[in-house]
C-alpha cells in the first residue's frame, strides 16, 4: 500500500507520510525527488509540523513557516 504522497501546486511543494512509515525516511527521499523535477519549489509549513521542518531542513529545501 502506499507510504506517501508528493505534489507540486503553484510552486508549492505538499506531502504526506503515512504515520506507519514516519521516521524511515520516505519523506526526505520523495522531497530530495521532486526537487530534482521542481528546483525553485519551495514548502509552507505550520509551525508545530516540526517533522515536516526537519525533512525539508535535510533536504535544504526553503519552506515558509505559517
């Protein structure tokens, strides 16, 4: 079954992780992908989605907090 998604809207990088694969790494390896496709594709984050700060941080992609 799947472990995540990964889509760019506007620019704007947005994923999810099942919660079951959480902490494995699928998330920065979908995000280190579709930097490749969508350089300039930033992230929008809430301030307590700390996880998804930390995977966009390893990737060194820029995100905007909100």
């Amino acid at each position: 079954s799947p472990v995540g998604y990964i889509g760019v809207i506007d620019n704007d990088i947005r994923f999810c992780t099942d919660p079951d694969s959480q902490g494995m790494g699928v998330g920065s390896f979908m995000l280190s992908k579709i930097q490749k496709l969508y350089p300039d594709a930033t992230g929008r984050i809430l301030r307590d989605n700390v996880p998804s700060q930390r995977a966009f941080d390893k990737c060194g992609i820029e995100y905007s907090i909100l």
